[in-house]
C-alpha cells in the first residue's frame, strides 16, 4: 500500500479521536470562516471598550453616575430636553430619562459589568464542570452516582427561577456583581458542562492510548493530566465559547428584573427596565442598550459558533466528505470488542441464534 | 414490553429521588442560612413578637432534619399554625403562608399557576411547530441560499435575549402598529378567543428564540443522519429524497428533539418570568419577582419548590417518550 | 450484450484519482470479484455502477452501463428506477447500513414499493418472503424486528434479502462479510452462491480478502492504486499470478495449513493464569466474559489466542496485562501472584488509530515507559526512543511526528516500539495487525517474529483470524464464550483438532483453491441436510 494513499485513508478516520493537532490547524479552520471573523472583531471592539471605559468617559468629560437635573423636563416626568434624547457636544448618546446621567457612560461601562460578570461566571462554570465531570468519569461507581444525579439536579433546575431566589437571601452588602456572577454560574452552566465532561472522560477512559499510558506504569492523576485533559480542551472550549453569551444574556435578564447589579452600577439590562416607558420620549434609551445587548450576545455566538466549528472534527472531516473511502477492513476496529463489556452481550453465536427478542 | 416497564419504573423513582434532593437542598439554602433565619424569612417589616411567632413557626429551636420532617409534614399532611389570635389548619400540600400578606402560599400558587401554564404550554406548540418546520426546510435545501439565510436568522434568534425580543414585539405591535392590545390575561375558560389573543405576544416573544433552537438542532441532526450509511442504502435502492428526508432523516432527530423539549422547558419556565414581568401577566414569575423584592421567604421556596416539580416532571416524561422514540436506550 | 460495461472510468475527489482508467464487463449471471487492499479504489467503482457519486463533488469520467442504463448519463429519475430494481447492493457494515428506528420488514417494504405499484400490506408480504429466502427463521414475526435485535449475522442476510426484493439482474456486494466472523462468513457466502444458482442474478463481489473471492466468484480483478493489475479466471490468477504485486498478495495471504516456519526453544513459564474469570455488570445482566480459563506463557515462545467475537479473548489479554482484574483466579508473573499493571508485561493494541494520542508525538509516546520509571537524562531517553524507532523499522527523525502522518502499519510500529521500551519480558498482542492489509500485516508479523527470537520475548497473540494465528503461534488456546476450548500445541490443534467447535471453525476458512472451496462448500452443506 503507497504510505501516501495510507495517510488519506488512516487520517479521514480519526473521528473517535477529537481534533488531530494544535492551534494551528484551529487557526486556519477558524480563519476560514468569515462570519466568524467579523463577530471576533466585535468581541475584540467591545472588550477594548469595556476595557478602555474610564478613558472614554473621561474624552467625553462625563461619567455614568453624575445626575443632571438640569438636562431633564421633570414637568413632562422626565424626559430628556433637546432632540434625540438630549444629544449634545457633552453628552454624544443623551442623558437617561428621569435622572439625566449620561447615556454613553452609562453604556461603556455597562459593557464592563456584562463582560466581566458573563466571563467571571464562565470561568466558575468550566472549573467546577471540568471537576465535577472528570471526578464523575473517573470515579468508581458510587462517586460517579452521587455525583452525576447532583448534576442532573441541577441540569433541571430553571435558572431565572433559582437566582431570583437566592439573590432573595443574600445580604446586600455583598459586592452585587459578583454575587450576580457567582449565582448564575452555580445555579446553571456547570452542570451541562460537567455532563459533557463526564461523558468525554469515559469515552477517553476507554481509548487503547489511555490504556498504554497505564502500561507505562504511569499513575491515574499523571493520566488524567497528561492524556485526558487536552483530550478535553476542544470540547471544553467550544462550551465555554458558547456558555459567554448565554451568561451575558443571564445577567441582563436578572438586571432587568431589578434583582441583578443594582444601580448606580449601570448594566444594559437594568437600563431597559423602564424602556418600555420611555420609548417614545426617549427611544434610544431603549435602542442603545438593546442594541448592545443584541450585537454582543449575536458576537459572541456566531464567534462561539466558529470555534465549534473550528474545532469539531467532524466538521472538518465534512469538508472531505465524498472521497468515497470506504473503511474496508478497519471494520473490526470499528466495532471492538473491548468497546464495552455490555455491548458484547448479544453477541454472535456460532449455529446462528436469534438475537434477543 | 417488560424492560420497558421497569424503564419506566426506574426514571419515575429517579424523579422522586431528584424531588427530594431538590426539596433538601431548597430547604437548608433558604432556612439555614445564617443570620436570623426568623427575621429573614418574616421579612425587614416585621415586628419583634412577629419574628419570634415565625421563629416558633418554624421550630427553630429543634435540630435540622425535625425543622426538615415538620416541612415535609406540612406538604403532605397539612399543618396548624396560630396566627396569635386563633389556630388555623393549612391542608396539604401546605406550604406555609406569606408573612407579608397573611395569604397561603398554595393559593397563592393555585391562582397564578394557569397563566404560566398557559404560557409556557402554547409557547411550546409554537416553538415545537415553528422550530421543526424551519429546520426541515432547511436540511432540505441544504447547500442553497435558503439554508444560509435560515442559518443566519436562527443564530441571530438563538442571541436575543427574551426581553429583548418582547418588547421590541410589544413596541413595534401593540404601541406602533396598534394590530394588537397591549396583552391583558384572560382565563381560558372565561373566553377562549381572547385568551389566545392576549396571549398571542408572550407566546410569541418566548418561543422566537426558543424555536431557532430547535432549528439548529433539528436541522444538525437531521444533516448527521443524512450522512449516515443507511442513508447511503436507501439512497442505493432508489428510495426517493421526500421520503429519505421525511421518513430517514426526520425520524433520525425525533429523539434529539425531545431531549431539548424537556431542557426547554425548563429555560422557558425562567423565560416566563421575564415575559410575565414585560407583559404584566400575573403568573408565577410575576409573583416570584415581586416575592424577592419584597424578601417574601415562604413564597419564594414555594415557587421554586413547585416549578422544580414542573421541571423534573417534564424532564422524566421526556426521558419515557425518548425511550418510545429510540428503543434501544431501554437496553443499555 | 453484457449486463456491465464499464468503460475508461476515472473518479477523482480533489486532487486524488481514485479510480484511473479502469475497463471491465461482466456477463449476464456472471460472478466478478474486484481484489485490492485499502486504497486501491475498489469500492469507489462499485458506487460508481450505481451513480452513488452523483452529487458528491466526485469527478467521473469514462463510462458505466449498467442492464442497458448508462449511469453517468441517466436522469435523476433512470437513476432511481435502475438503483435496487436493476442493480442491488449489499454494503459492509450490516449495522450501520439499516435505519436503527425501522422494522427491518418495513425497510425491505419500503424499497420495494420505491420500485413496484404495490400496497403497503402486499410489500410486507413480499418482505417477509425475501426474508425468508435467505434463510431467518420465523421470518413473519422477526420482520417486525429492529436492527439491533438481531445478529450481524442475520443483519447481512437481511440486507441481502433487501437486495433481493426487487429481483435484480445483478448484486454489487461491497465486503459483505468483512464485519462478520469466520463462520457467519462461510454461510453468508454459501447463501450467496445458493441465490446465485437459483436467481440467474450476476454478481460483482468487492474485497480486500482473496479467500473470500476464491470462494465465490469465477473471475477476479485484482486492483492497485485505482488501475487493475491483473485479471482473469479465479483459479488461474490465484495458482499462477502473471504480476508481481499479485504474487507479492499473495505470497503475504497467511494460510491456514501452513507451520510456523522456526520454532524457537521456549523456556521457562514467565506468565500464568490460573482458574481466572471476569464477570461484567450486575445482578441479571451480569456475564462471565472469561470463565475459568487457565493457561502459561514460556519465554521465547507465541502462544496464540483464537475465538469469535464475544468469546472473551479480548478481555483475557487486558487481564494478562494487569488492566483488568480477574473476579476470581489470578495471574502469576514468573511464578508470584501479581495484581496491577507490570511493566515486565506490555500490550499491542488492535486499533493503530486509537493507541496513540493523536496530541503527542510519537516519540514522546514511546519514551513514556523510560520517564515513567523515574529516568531524567533527556539525552539518554531520547537516544533509546531513537533505537528504539529504528529497531521497528522507523526512523531516529520520526521523534517528533504525530500519529497521524504515519501510516496504520507505521504505527502499529510505534505501537511496538512503546511496548519494547519498558523492557518486558512478555508482549500481549491484541489483533495486532487485524486493521492493517496483508502486505503490512505479513511486515508487522514479521517484525515479530524477529523481535522475539532476538530479545527472548514470550508472546501472546490473541486474533480472530486463524490462518495469522497459525503463521505465528507455537501453541494454540481456542476460546468460545468464555471458556478455553482446545489448548494445545499449533499444529496438532490445526491438523487434528479434537473438539468440534474447532472442526467448525477451520472448515469455515476460505480456501484459496477455488475447487477446494468447492468441496468445502458441499461438505457444508451436508451436515445441514442430515
């Protein structure tokens, strides 16, 4: 067999092994994909603003939790004075209805808190999945018991519903966006996250390599570390790429509820609660943050989106699609019979008998 | 038939046993905490003779799992409590009473427990209806603009968020276009025709979203079982593209989709409360927000306690008609 | 006219040219088998027949008729009405090749009122009568059976009454029987040849396996890198091939009655298992995978380990290893109960593609025996990697490569080389060389071989393929369910075999005389009449 002809044919069929090899070929894959792209430029945009808040407020000379009475019609409730919502040389977004604070530092910083609460919950997710899955996958039977029905308990738990109650309970006086952060992260997130773990550990337990690696005479931590871990990078990172947007779209949701981050911090959120009031006084104080709120959650996913992709190997194998290999006599590599002890139960006897009916 | 029964039998004990998981952890989360338990749970308007009648209440004097069992006694027998001046008899399911309003937390449950029903139940018909047909359509003209384009709108759909979506809706709707009144609920037995065109928006504004998810999963799964090689067989044997499609791909993805039904329903029960508060519908999450503002202890626990039951139901419901849909799962 | 014309076909995909020129015709009612190993672009031609590219991005040029229809010019619809009516096919993976959430009756149903005006009640009547034609008993209540309720076995017979629905004029069968054991093999390629006779269809049988076409067909093809190599009548090609690659094929087929060719002089007994047994699950599910098997291992021998699938060969090997432990029994290393991994006893694994982590390179793979033993000396672990790949036939410069630029057989070297680095006296080979194609497979048996009469090693071979087991093996242990069947030296088990079961499985090895397959093949067919 030409070694050419072999290294199409072995490496089209990896696909019980996640993504070959490194950054590199993630790079290309990710390069690849316009879309992707341009929502990654976004992110980098936003996250310069959330980064470069206090900069740009002080450009504009104004910052998010000065009141002025002055720029409000407190006759007519409280509408901004001026058109577009008071839009000036001093205030380039207008001022919020009723208190006159400044729109646009109220929404540069506002990408702060959404950022950072949505990455602060997502790093608390994937630390506790990854622990709670890889403890669950290598565990013995009764760890991995106990520990996958608390998973499941919270798998089935409704979000909104558990951090409303929990922020019911705690003190005010603890500092209210790490709080939001720690809540969301615990009461969802982690437990999708540490199913998929699970189930990757124990399809990586099984691989012949993990096997050889204990050959070695290596112990199970160095295992775990050395050959499951980056096993687990790709599926981890294509969750957590995709955990970003739903925790930013979590905490807008409680901030809208009012029982998120508490003013005077501003967040996008808290800032359309009363919208629907104002729309037609003042309609970008409904539209700046939804918009906000729409085209960083819409980054962010079609961003998460392309690192799935990126790192599928399926997906990448997809692009090879009709090359017609057939996996010819790789057929009893397919189906092992070291795979799982219960799946050689009903096996093939030698008068042929029926299956199990 | 008869693995099928002791599968059945096995999720049905497993949901009773996350039930009572659930209603521990509930417990000692919101009446162990520290600080004065009777305070909180009375809440910051309460007089110091209230405090220590909820203190008595709650048995707060006796260790953990007596307080736990005098819970779990008033949810399945009923309990008596004083109000100070008289004693009045709480039937199971008890689940306390609100020490900011006097009322029980079960009635207060049973009169808004139908708007969020009726909520989330005609959501699902649309997201199920809209969210399968766009991902047919776009497994079917797979590789054309169509597809693009549909991928593009449930992606953008899978971004917003609920509120957003609702109240653009209710804006541009009811305030601009005026097609509809702003949403006012009415009861389903009162008047049909009006009960479904109140609800017309809040159903919308949570199954849009909810519906691009199932886009993208039923169109996924039906493009990974279009790659399968029994796909490849059929293809062979001139069986024609409708009925691999239809009969092949779609049935590939039944199961799938009633995995992500029952996870649905759990995010559209929070997603309710967002719709409830932006509409102004007196349901559960309306309720619940108002019950956390307030710092209102035992309705707060109730709510939980009892859209958890929701959930868990619908989950091992869910697991039952994945078994139907995919019966080798009962084997493994 | 012929009932196949194929005429200067060229399938490309991209850059890769599949099929390259390839002319051939096939009778009405005649057999034709394509011959090639991995690569060859056998089975690309066989999709070809049926227009299966269509739609692909393949590039097909050249031309295929097929019963009067040529298929690169056919309609969508001449396409459809020519698949499964006219031209049938039968895949590899029996499994994979059924729709999971069908009744398998339905699915027969389904394909033939695809080509027929019949009622949905007169299809299933029609799909239980293929059904039982080829041979499932109780064919009207197991036709309301899904594919995972029955065997692989039944499974292929199933596909191949799937083909038969609609009569064909000819079969395309693409490795019918590559995903089956010895025996289920034989009696799929009997009820071949019995339709064969009965329906007058013409066949084209594709295959890496020449046995199996030696079996069944009267002209063989033998294919390499998408051109054919040779062709002709299958006795011919098979007793005196014209080409070199075919002689090379050939020449690396292992054969069932063939010795080893030096038994080197075994020493002492360096591993034994004792009464050992392995139950897996619980309660009533649980089963004794390995029940009571008791064996030794000598320095310097090859003990071979033979059995069907299910029968716990596998399992015993990760039990021999330390992977796995016994429920009861043990396993003594040079004479000493020993529980847990022992780096004086390695493994080979079956899968080149899952042995190694595809994130790592090879070297540092094989150098994990070396570190995990506590050496420091980067210099001296790489200088031994290094020797090590050498001595498997790679290079020194190999070191930093990744599994998946080296071919199955190259890494089933790295493979070795990882187990040779921790120094073992005994080598567990667990179908080693079961995914790779013969002429690898006949290199990697021979490295072996080598290996062994160099470094004194004892090894165990466990295969399912009994003419490989036979080319290696001093001894023999059979195993069946569990259990040790026949143990004992190579060639008295092969050549005077006392227990049945053994019996059975050697007849139902393919021959690669077709006049002794046929002989076979009567002799088969008469326990079955009695």
């Amino acid at each position: 067999m030409s070694e050419a002809l072999a290294v199409v044919e072995t490496a089209g069929t990896d696909t019980t092994v996640p993504a070959v090899s490194g950054a590199r070929q993630f790079w290309r894959r990710l390069r690849a994909q316009r879309a992707a792209l341009v929502a990654a430029a976004v992110v980098a945009l936003l996250v310069l603003v959330a980064l470069a808040a206090p900069l740009l407020t002080a450009l504009e000379g104004q910052d998010p939790t000065t009141y002025h009475p002055a720029l409000i019609d407190s006759a007519r409730g409280g509408v901004p004075l001026g058109s577009f919502g008071g839009v000036s040389a001093e205030h380039w977004l207008g001022v919020e209805p009723q208190t006159g604070r400044d729109m646009f530092a109220r929404l540069v910083y506002g990408a702060r808190v959404s950022l950072g609460v949505s990455l602060g919950a997502t790093v608390v997710q994937v630390a506790v999945g990854i622990a709670m899955g890889v403890a669950a996958g290598l565990g013995n039977r009764w760890v991995d018991l106990v520990l996958s029905r608390i998973t499941d308990i919270f798998v089935s738990m409704p979000l909104m519903i558990m951090a409303l109650a929990l922020l019911a309970i705690v003190p005010n006086t603890f500092p209210r966006p790490v709080l939001v952060a720690l809540i969301i992260a615990l009461v969802a997130g982690w437990s999708t996250m540490a199913k998929m773990v699970r189930a990757q550990t124990l399809t990586l337990k099984n691989l012949d390599y993990v096997a050889a690696a204990r050959l070695s005479g290596w112990k199970t931590w160095r295992i775990a570390v050395r050959e499951l871990l980056p096993g687990l990078a790709a599926p981890g990172i294509t969750y957590a790429a995709l955990l970003i947007p739903s925790n930013i779209s979590a905490e807008a949701a409680l901030s809208f509820l009012g029982v998120g981050v508490k003013p005077p911090t501003p967040s996008w959120g808290q800032m359309l609660t009363s919208a629907d009031v104002w729309y037609q006084a003042a309609p970008q104080y409904l539209l700046l943050p939804a918009a906000a709120l729409f085209v960083t959650v819409f980054a962010l996913t079609v961003l998460g989106d392309g690192v799935r992709v990126a790192l599928d190997p399926r997906a990448a194998s997809r692009l090879r699609v009709g090359t017609g290999r057939r996996r010819e006599n790789r057929a009893r590599a397919a189906v092992p019979e070291n795979a799982l002890p219960e799946k050689a139960l009903p096996v093939k006897s030698l008068p042929e008998k029926e299956g199990p009916a | 038939m008869n693995g099928f029964t002791g599968f059945v039998l096995r999720r049905v004990i497993g949901a009773v046993v996350t039930l009572f998981a659930l209603s521990v952890i509930i417990y000692v989360v919101f009446y162990v905490t520290p600080g004065n338990v009777a305070q909180i749970t009375c809440g910051p308007r309460c007089s110091p003779a209230q405090v220590h009648q909820v203190a008595q209440q709650l048995h707060l004097d006796d260790p953990l799992y007596v307080r736990y069992g005098h819970f779990l006694q008033g949810i399945f027998a009923g309990q008596d409590y004083s109000t100070g001046t008289s004693v009045e008899h709480c039937a199971a399911p008890c689940l306390g009473q609100s020490y900011q309003t006097g009322r029980q937390v079960t009635d207060v449950i049973w009169t808004k427990l139908p708007v969020s029903v009726s909520l989330v139940l005609g959501a699902m018909v649309i997201w199920l209806v809209l969210g399968i047909g766009t991902g047919v359509l776009s497994a079917w003209r797979r590789g054309r603009f169509t597809e693009r384009a549909l991928t593009a709108v449930t992606l953008a759909g899978t971004a917003t968020p609920v509120f957003v979506i609702g109240l653009v809706l209710m804006i541009v709707v009811c305030g601009e276009l005026r097609l509809l009144p702003f949403p006012q609920y009415v009861n389903l037995t009162d008047d049909p025709e009006q009960w479904a065109w109140n609800l017309l928006l809040p159903w919308l504004s949570l199954a849009l979203i909810e519906a691009a998810g199932f886009a993208r999963l039923t169109r996924a799964s039906m493009l990974e079982t279009l790659a399968e090689d029994h796909i490849r067989t059929f293809r062979a044997y001139g069986v024609g593209e409708r009925a691999i499609i239809v009969r092949h791909a779609l049935r590939g993805a039944t199961a799938s989709v009633i995995a992500l039904n029952a996870v649905t329903v759990g995010s559209a029960v929070g997603g309710a409360v967002l719709t409830e508060t932006l509409f102004g519908l007196p349901g559960i999450g309306q309720e619940l927000v108002h019950a956390v503002k307030v710092v209102d202890l035992p309705v707060v626990v109730g709510m939980v306690l009892v859209t958890g039951f929701f959930v868990v139901l619908a989950n091992a419901l869910a697991d039952v008609l994945y078994a139907v849909a995919d019966r080798r799962v009962v084997l493994a | 006219m012929s009932l196949l014309e194929v005429t200067d076909l060229t399938v490309e995909f991209g850059s890769l040219r599949a099929v390259d020129g390839l002319s051939f015709s096939l009778a009405e009612g005649a057999a034709l088998a394509l011959v090639g190993e991995s690569g060859s672009g056998k089975s690309t031609v066989a999709g070809a027949l049926l227009g299966l590219h269509r739609g692909t991005g393949a590039q097909v040029t050249g031309t295929v008729r097929v019963a009067g229809t040529d298929v690169e010019a056919a309609s969508d619809e001449e396409l459809r009405r020519l698949r499964g009516a006219k031209a049938a096919m039968v895949f590899q993976d029996p499994l994979s090749s059924l729709d999971p959430y069908y009744a398998i009756g339905d699915q027969i149903a389904e394909v033939h009122r695809a080509h027929a005006r019949v009622s949905r009640r007169a299809a299933r009547a029609r799909a239980v009568r293929v059904l039982e034609r080829v041979g499932i008993p109780d064919a009207a209540r197991r036709a309301r059976s899904r594919p995972h309720e029955f065997s692989g076995g039944m499974r292929q017979r199933a596909l191949i009454a799937m083909a038969l629905a609609c009569e064909p004029q000819l079969l395309i069968a693409d490795e019918p029987t590559t995903a089956l054991d010895v025996t289920v093999q034989a009696q799929i390629l009997d009820l071949l040849h019995t339709l064969r006779a009965e329906t007058g269809m013409g066949l084209l049988l594709v295959t890496h396996d020449v046995g199996v076409a030696a079996e069944s067909v009267d002209d063989v093809l033998v294919m390499r890198h998408g051109r054919a190599v040779e062709r002709g009548p299958v006795g011919a090609v098979l007793a005196a091939p014209a080409e070199a690659y075919t002689r090379e094929l050939l020449d690396a087929v292992p054969r069932v009655d063939a010795r080893r060719a030096a038994s080197p002089v075994a020493g002492e007994v360096v591993l034994e298992a004792t009464g050992v047994r392995r139950e897996f699950g619980r309660g009533k599910r649980a089963f004794a995978a390995v029940d009571g098997v008791s064996l030794t291992v000598r320095r310097g021998e090859t003990l071979g380990v033979v059995g069907e699938s299910g029968s716990g060969k596998t399992t015993l090997g990760r039990m021999l290893v330390g992977l796995l432990e016994p429920t009861a029994g043990e396993i003594r290393y040079a004479g000493r109960a020993h529980t847990g991994v022992n780096p004086a006893v390695q493994m080979v694994f079956q899968d080149p593609v899952s042995s190694l982590n595809p994130r790592r390179g090879v070297g540092e793979s094989i150098a994990d025996p070396l570190r995990a033993r506590g050496e420091k000396d980067e210099d001296g672990i790489r200088a031994r990697v290094a020797e090590l790949l050498e001595r498997v036939g790679l290079e020194a410069a190999h070191y930093d490569r990744y599994p998946h630029e080296f071919s199955g057989g190259q890494r089933q070297r790295v493979g070795i080389a990882r187990a040779l680095a921790a120094d073992p006296r005994v080598i567990v080979c667990d179908e080693p060389v079961s995914a790779l194609d013969v002429t690898t497979q006949a290199q990697v048996v021979a490295l072996l071989g080598e290996l062994q009469r160099e470094l004194g090693l004892a090894l165990v071979f466990i295969a399912h393929d009994l003419a490989v087991v036979r080319q290696v093996s001093d001894r023999v242990a059979v195993m069946r369910k569990g259990e040790l069947v026949e143990y004992g030296p190579a060639d008295e088990v092969y050549d005077s075999p006392r227990e049945p079961y053994t019996r059975q499985l050697l007849a139902a090895v393919p021959a690669l005389d077709p006049e002794l397959a046929a002989r076979r093949r009567a002799a088969r067919r008469e326990p079955a009449v009695a």
